[in-house]
C-alpha cells in the first residue's frame, strides 16, 4: 500500500506566477484551506516542491 498525503493551501494563490498557480491548480486545489489527498510520489513531492510556502503537506494514516 502506498503512502499518501495530505496537502492543504494555506496561503493565497494571488501573485505567484503563472507557473506556481498553475502547480497548485494541478494538485487540485483552488481554495485556502482546502485539502486533498495523493498518494506519495516524486512526481507530487517535486510538485510540493515548487510552491512550499503555501502549502502545509501532512503524512495521511
């Protein structure tokens, strides 16, 4: 079984650039405090990445 996590937006997308929004959006995640689940890969982890000033990422039991 794979690991997964939980990603949640904690800061606004207003201001980054095109390709950080365009990051977020591709998690899934279009509202602060919004959060999602993926499994744990490195593509998600390069993702996190990119933008981890705004994200708040928790290991999922």
């Amino acid at each position: 079984m794979a690991k997964s996590l939980k990603i949640t937006l904690v800061k606004s997308i207003i201001g980054m650039s095109p390709t950080q929004e365009a990051t977020v959006k591709a998690l899934g995640l279009r509202h602060i405090r919004q959060t999602v689940e993926h499994d744990d890969t490195p593509t998600i982890r390069g993702m996190i990445a990119t933008v981890p000033f705004c994200l708040q990422v928790e290991t999922a039991k």
